[in-house]
C-alpha cells in the first residue's frame, strides 16, 4: 500500500513509517513539525529529517487544504497520527488542541472524501474513557465522576463509588465503556473518533481507531509539558534527578511499547479492504499488564542508575486516577499481540535516546 501518514515525523509516527517501510509499504509523510514537539527551528529546516531511505517527507499542516489534497494523490490509505498531545500547560491551550486535533482531523476527512480514498486508522487514545472501570462491593459496576480538589489537595487520591462512597476495585476497561473525557486533550480525541464515525458513513468509508494507553520507548520527546509520564521521568534522570512522582505514586495505567503500537497500525492498515464499507470500530492498544505509576518510576531509576523516584503528593487537575486496557479485543479480531513486556521495555527505555526539543538526541 501507498500509506499517507500524518505525523510521521513524530514519536509514534516515525516509528509507524519504519515499519511500514519494512514490510514493504510505501509511507508518505506530512507532518507540520510542530515546535511543541520537534522544537522551534524543525519546521524551517528544507528536508525532514531523520526518514527511512526513499521515504517522501512534506512539511505541512494537517489544516492546510491544499497541502493535504496534494499529499493524498495517489494514496491507498491513510494512517492519521498527527495530533497535539498531553495535557499542555493551562487551558489557554484549549484553542491550539481544538485547532490542530479537530479542525486538522476535519480538513484531512474532507480532502480524503474528495479524493476517494476510503481507508482510514486514526490514532485513538483511552483518554477518551475518563477514569476506568471500576466495581463496587455492592453496586457492582459504577462510573465515579472527577475527583474534587478538596479530597487531592488531602490527599484522598481514590475514587469513591458514587452512590454509597464505599472503596472501588479498578479494572480494565472495554471499548463499550461510554466516553467521559476529563480534560481539553481528551474531549478532542473523542471528537476525532466521532468525525471519522461520520465520514465513515457519508463516503462508505473504512476505519479504525486504535486507543492508545500509555506508549513510551525510544525517540520520546524530552523537556516538554506536552509529554507522557514516562518522558518526564526518563529526562529528570538524564538529568541526574529523581523521577518525581504524582499523588501517592498509586495511578495504576497500562504501558505499551511503541514498537508494538506501530504493529498494531500495520496490521490495522492490512485488515482494512475486509472491512464492511461506512464502518467504523475502535481498539484499546495497551498491553494487558497494568502497572502503577510508581512501579514505572522505580524500575525507570533502577535500570538508568539514578536517583530513587520522590513521591510528592502533587497532582493536576483533569488527571485520572486509573485506566488500563483490554485489549483482547484487538489480539481476537486482528491477531495482534504485544512482544515486548514492561521489564524488558523499561530497561531498554532507560538509556535510550530521546528527542531533544532543542534539536539533538540525547
């Protein structure tokens, strides 16, 4: 397949563009290389950097019409990567999500229509979810609404069940579990998967969206608060400090290695053509073993031979407590399957290069 894939410069992105390239695909790459992610100066630059040999890399965004239309010539499919991520600095930011995540998704689903390519995989995230599942001893299963500030600021990190306050069980959450997205980033992806439902049935397309849980692995971006939890862990010990750790450190999340998330985008792509026409379907892509933020902090250190984790007791607002997949789904109707575990991925995480915003990997 001739694969567009937007974003392709990125963390993710890149890697799908490797492994695309490999199995003998074609990737076409647009990305924007927004300084949030690939610092102030990649966008001047007059090549994209860093792309598999013979791989088409365009310097544009995912908004501009015209740029997208001529990206799209040619084009079999399209793998949708390209996105502003994390929850950002202050709600100041609200309009740059909307603007890059919705409106980006929205022009790219217009031109695709346009120019009659009809297979679509869209990068999904569980932040669509909210908190996860959760059962209570008497209610069963219930879905606890955001924590107040007063219970975070005393330190009363768990969620309570909502009718009777009794203590929770976490579980892993399945794609029926309804939408309940708690911050700017969250509301965003929710709205993408809904734009390409739409589109889906207006063209009789085709596509997937694949919920990422918490990737991580080689190439993260460093320094920036657009990041993930393990980016910001892995750079305060590049930088010879302690990972600090949110909350009691009990956040439990499924960590994923991004090898895996771009063969779960290949086999994606592969099993489109199979696809009923005007569908649309969503996967969790996680890795089955859920692990607290502070088991990841601790074997992060550990591994690197830095300073032990600092437990603070700090949190942010729109955070959730705890979400982890189940991606049965995914391994039953496409046959993928995730090959590296947390203990292996996290050593090879711990001295892997990252991303320098600033420009070089460190």
């Amino acid at each position: 397949m001739r694969v567009l894939v937007t974003g392709g410069a990125g963390f993710i992105g890149s890697h799908i563009v490797s492994t695309l390239a490999s199995g003998g695909h074609e990737p076409v790459v647009l990305d924007a290389l927004l300084p949030s992610a690939h610092g102030p100066a990649a966008s001047a630059a007059p090549e994209m950097a860093g792309l598999p040999p013979g791989v088409r890399g365009i310097v544009a965004d995912v908004r501009d019409r015209e740029a997208v239309a001529g990206a799209l010539a040619g084009i079999d499919a399209v793998c949708h990567q390209a996105a502003m991520v994390g929850l950002g600095k202050d709600f100041a930011d609200a309009p740059e999500y909307v603007g890059c995540n919705d409106l980006g998704t929205a022009v790219l689903l217009a031109e695709m229509a346009a120019a009659g390519v009809r297979n679509l995989v869209l990068a999904g995230s569980m932040v669509v979810y909210g908190e996860g599942r959760y059962d209570c001893p008497r209610h069963g299963s219930v879905r606890p609404g955001p924590r107040a500030a007063a219970d975070l600021d005393a330190g009363r990190f768990e969620p309570r069940c909502p009718v009777c306050g009794a203590e929770l069980v976490p579980g892993l959450v399945t794609e029926e579990a309804a939408g309940d997205p708690r911050n700017v980033y969250a509301a965003t992806k929710l709205a993408q998967e809904h734009l390409a439902a739409a589109w889906t049935r207006a063209t009789g397309g085709r596509a997937v969206a694949l919920r990422y849980h918490n990737v991580y692995g080689p190439g993260m971006p460093r320094d920036t608060p657009y990041a993930g939890v393990a980016s910001f862990f892995r750079s305060a010990l590049a930088r010879g400090e302690a990972p600090r750790v949110f909350e009691d450190g009990g956040q439990r999340r499924d960590f994923v290695h991004v090898r895996d998330v771009a063969a779960a985008n290949a086999v994606a792509l592969a099993a489109l053509d199979e696809r009923e026409p005007g569908t649309f379907d969503a996967y969790n892509t996680g890795s089955g073993t859920p692990h607290t933020i502070g088991e990841m902090a601790h074997a992060l250190s550990s591994a690197h031979g830095g300073a032990a984790p600092v437990v603070t007791g700090e949190y942010r607002l729109g955070d959730v407590r705890h979400v982890t997949a189940d991606s049965r789904r995914l391994r039953e109707e496409l046959g993928w399957k995730p090959e590296t575990d947390f203990g292996a991925g996290m050593r090879e995480f711990a001295t892997a290069p990252l991303r320098s915003v600033g420009g070089q990997d460190t």
